[in-house]
C-alpha cells in the first residue's frame, strides 16, 4: 500500500500506514486550480477568517454536478497595504465557475474547467457563503451568493451564463450576511428565500483583543452589535417582498451563522432551523397562514444540555437515529464541543452529544462545514466536519506562522442510534490535511454512486475528497421532482414544488426540484430529505443515495411530497440514478 503523508504549508510529512483512507484530496488532478484570498493585512478583522462559500449544482444541465467557488478581496481602506497571502497568480479576481466534463465509457473520466470568463460570470464581492434554486422556475438552477455586503442573486441564463438581478428582484442585502436558504415557506410552488445576518462589521470601528498570552488576536462575534435576518417572499414575477415583519422574523438580532429548511413538526409546513455564534439558536416553526412562531427554547434546540449557548456554526439535518424525523447536528468552538439534538418525532429534541460519542473527538476542535452522508455504503449515516479556528493557536503563533488557525478535519463512523466513532487521521483523507477549513458540500460528482466533497479553505485551496469505496456495493439515486410543464401558473404546485433544478435531456421536459420531500428504501425505517442547504456557507446535490445492502436487486422507493402525500415507486434498476416524478407512483395511503 503507498504510504500516507501530513499536508503541512506545502511540506508532506509521513503519517501512520495500514489504513484506508475513505477519500482522496484530488482537486489539482481534476483541474480544480483556486487559491482563497482573504485580504487579510495583519489588522485582524473578524470577517477575513470566516469565508468562503462553495456550491455543488448542475448550472448546464447536463446531468453532472459543477463547482461554484467563493472569493474574497481587500477590504475597503485596506488597499494600499500589502496583504499577508497575495492572489493567485495569472487567475481572475472573484468568484469562479468550474464545469464538469464527465465521461462515462469504459473508463470513468472526471475532470473540471474553468468557465468564469467564458460564461462572463461577475461576482467581485468578498464572499461568505452561496445557495442554490431555481427561483424563477426556468428549469434551471439560480445562486444567492452572500458577502460582505452587497449580496448578490445570480439569475442563471439556461446554461448561458449568469445576470446579476439582485436590484431588479428586490433581493439586496448589504450586511454582514452568511447563510441563505432557497425555501417554499407558504407552499406556492415558488422558492421564497432566507437571508441571515451576522454583526454589524465596519473596519473603522474594530475592536483590539488579545490571546492570554498578551498576542494581539480574532475578536469574537458579540464584539459588536448582533444583525438582523430577513425574510423574502417570492411573487413568481421576477421579484421578491420583504415580509420579515410580516411572518414574525424580526425581533432581537442573532448572530446567523448556519440555516436548514425542514420539516421538523412533522405538520406538513417547511419549517427554518438557524444556528447562531455564541447565541440561542432559533427554531421557527411554520404556522401555515405565512407566519412563523420561534420555539427552540421549548423545543430543546436552543441550547445545550447544560443550558449553554454556543457557537455554532454548521448544521446538518438528518434521521441519525433512523426513527423517521430529522434530528439537528451542530459544529461548534474549541472547548464547547458538537452537539446531536435528536428529534422525538414531534419535533421535540434532546440533545445526545456524550451519547453519541461526539463530545471528546470535538472538544479541541472548532468546526465549520458538516455534512451528513453514508460514506461506506453499510447503510448507517456518518458525519464529516471541517474544522479551523477562529482564534489564533498559540503554538501556532509562536512558530511563525502568518495563518495560526490550521487544524485537522474529522471524519465521524456512524454506528446507528444516533451513536459515533472517530476515525484516525490515516483512515479519513488521504493526505491528510491541516488547513483552515471552510465551506462543505457534499454530492457525487462523478455519477458513481458514492458521496464526494468540495471544502474551501481560508486562504489556502479548494478541496476535491473523491469517495475511494471499494466498486461494487449496489446503490441507487433519486432525484424527487414535480413536471414544470404542469406549473406554469403555480396552482399545479401548491404544497408540491419548492425548487427547481434541471431537466432530462432525453425527453426536452423541464423539473423541479421538490425540496422537502423525503424517500427511503421501503422496508428500511431511515429517511433521507432532498434539500440543498445546510452545512456552512454552501449548497450541496440535491439527488439522494442509497446503499443497497441486499445486493444488486431492484428496488422499491417510498418517497413522502411536503404535502403529505406518498408514493411507492417500484422495481427500480439498481447501480443508476432515478428520477422520481411526482404522479408516476403508485400512490398509497400516507402511514
């Protein structure tokens, strides 16, 4: 077996040998070529170690999954000093566009170019994070990308390229904003969207902090006053409305780091799930009438179990307990550790960090992007977490080091009922990566059957983690769709659609995306919910995998639409992804 190496700013280092490492760091092979520029010039401002954002979508429609990456710049007043790391050599500035060339022939070809200029993509804000829908429903999916102000909303011209229609669709934010979420809040067949806030960032009015040492270091969020989240309604013209007062979103302002859009009540309304920094988190559960009602507190989501309020900062969604509702995971700061709220099935949680094994492997870390998926095919959902710090490491410091926030990324074994084990260093990445990680997205970019990832890195490079899972192990995917066709006035899609995505290319028909649905294998108890949002600062695939445990059989697949209703569809061929149109099941009553 070759031996496994340390990523340390450039150097490889040898790492212990005998193991298999789940996934591979491919990016430069794949023709993934991004450095992140954060602009840093030694003043330490809080926003320049936060960013960026990526998102996993297919913008062409060509049955594949490209990569959008985020970028920063300099901040405004900082331009005549001379930035720590500068940008990359001979590349735009920006944020850039890689399109997926797959080739599927007797040999799996996966490679990536570069098609910001080609595309005349323009997005020079400093990015944080980005979301993906269809927004407009075209068939095509759009981008929210979030900045240090102004945001952007980045219509997609069919594959053409990309129009910045954020003035035009009432869609501005010009704050310190992070997460976003693409979401159908009052079930009319048009995506709605969540914009969280930080806190009010402005270079002039910085505050000094120091380590205990007496080193000069990375403030934290509640060094300034808390922003506020806004809520916008689709009108299904091109336009969207402010209706944060109206739905009962404003209030006091949180520190809005991560959000996820479910239905977590089980009461057939998509409810919005926002981890904040340092700050309760907030539960808003859908009333149905357009407004919501925040409840963490009530429902056990808010805080931990010791009554704390932490930093959080990724979020994943998923049934980790496989009881059939969506449990909430959140990375947080060093010493506070990630927490498991598991879910009743009445939406009420409890947190089951020490249960799940969870509290020691975080402890010392402080993690960012999470994503939720089943990277060896034994059908028991994993975790992974990227992991740096937002205040500078001692030791680091003392060594020299011009970006002290490195740390090791983990990669978290599922055991079922909601319970977890750590892997080795040698058995997660090959190499194995010490960086200031970012941005997560995971979806499966060579069409192979297993989840891959893309990670941004603060000031240093993107990430391509290629799945190395053994060929062989049965599989199948699903994409949950409602037919654009039958939506054209929205009323076919009341309580069906929430977002669109792409089309077959066979048939000329055009789809959406339906964000909230959920599927499983029937038979198995565990649900998987079809959603792009989630994680920190990125938009992940959409479609859902299953591993076929049972061998390479047909299949039959429940799928549960946002309304409520279900379908079975039956005899599906295994080792290919499905797409599951809503009305071509067979429809069943709802258990």
């Amino acid at each position: 077996m070759a031996a496994l190496f340390v990523l340390v700013f450039g150097c490889l280092a040898p790492a212990a040998s005998g193991a298999t490492p789940a996934f591979e760091e491919a990016a430069a092979e794949l023709g993934i070529d991004f450095l992140h520029f954060n602009g840093m010039t030694g003043q330490l401002y809080t926003a320049e170690v936060v960013g960026p954002g990526v998102a996993l979508f297919d913008f062409d429609n060509d049955g594949d999954l490209d990569i959008y990456l985020g970028q920063g710049r300099e901040f405004k007043g900082d331009e005549g000093r001379a930035p720590v790391f500068p940008r990359q050599a001979g590349k735009p500035a920006g944020d850039r566009l890689f399109r997926n060339e797959l080739k599927v022939g007797g040999d799996r070809e996966l490679r990536f170019v570069d098609v910001t200029a080609e595309l005349g993509l323009d997005a020079p804000g400093y990015n944080i994070g980005v979301a993906s829908g269809d927004y407009d429903r075209d068939g095509y999916v759009d981008l929210y990308v979030t900045n240090l102000g102004p945001n952007q909303l980045l219509r997609n011209n069919r594959g053409a390229g990309f129009e910045d229609v954020t003035g035009p669709a009432g869609a501005d934010d010009r704050r310190f904003s992070v997460p976003a979420t693409f979401f159908d809040y009052d079930a009319d067949g048009w995506l709605d969207l969540y914009v969280g806030n930080y806190h009010r960032f402005h270079r002039a009015n910085r505050k000094q902090c120091f380590l205990t040492g007496g080193q000069p270091d990375y403030c934290g969020p509640l060094s300034q006053p808390a922003e506020g989240d806004r809520l916008l309604r689709n009108l299904g013209n091109g336009a969207f409305l402010d209706v944060t007062e109206r739905s009962g979103l404003a209030g006091v302002p949180h520190t809005a780091l991560g959000a996820a859009a479910v239905d977590f009540n089980g009461d057939r309304a998509i409810d919005l799930y926002v981890a904040n920094d340092q700050m309760a988190n907030q539960l808003w559960l859908n009333q149905g009438d357009g407004t919501f009602a925040e409840d963490a507190v009530f429902a056990g989501a808010a805080f931990d179990r010791d009554g704390r309020a932490q930093a959080s900062m990724g979020v994943a969604v998923a049934d980790f307990d496989g009881n059939g509702a969506p449990d909430i995971f959140l990375s947080h700061l060093v010493r506070e550790h990630n927490t498991l709220y598991l879910n009743d099935g009445e939406g009420l949680f409890a947190d089951r960090s020490r249960e799940g094994g969870l509290v020691d492997p975080s402890w010392p870390m402080t993690g960012f992007g999470t994503a939720p998926l089943d990277y060896d095919g034994d059908g028991l959902l994993d975790l992974f977490v990227v992991n740096g710090a937002v205040r500078r490491i001692g030791e680091q410091v003392e060594a020299g080091e011009p970006h002290p926030l490195r740390m090791e990324n983990q990669l978290f074994r599922g055991l079922g009922g909601g319970r977890f084990e750590v892997l080795s260093a040698a058995e997660r990445v090959h190499p194995v990566l010490s960086e200031v990680s970012r941005g997560l997205a995971a979806g499966d970019l060579d069409n192979d059957g297993d989840p891959d990832l893309v990670m941004t890195n603060n000031g240093g490079r993107a990430r391509v983690l290629l799945n190395r899972r053994p060929p062989g192990m049965a599989w199948l995917g699903v994409r949950l769709v409602a037919d654009l066709e039958h939506c054209a006035d929205g009323a076919g899609c009341a309580r069906v659609a929430a977002g669109s995505r792409s089309r077959e290319r066979s048939s000329g028909r055009r789809f959406l995306d339906v964000y909230g649905a959920r599927a499983r294998i029937a038979g198995r108890s565990g649900w998987q919910w079809a959603h792009t949002d989630g994680s920190y600062a990125a938009a992940s695939d959409p479609r859902l995998l299953f591993p076929l445990t049972a061998g390479p059989a047909p299949a039959t697949v429940e799928v549960v639409w946002p309304d409520g209703a279900l379908e079975e569809f039956v005899r599906l061929t295994p080792n290919r992804y499905h797409v599951l149109r809503r009305g071509a099941g067979t429809a069943v009553e709802t258990r």
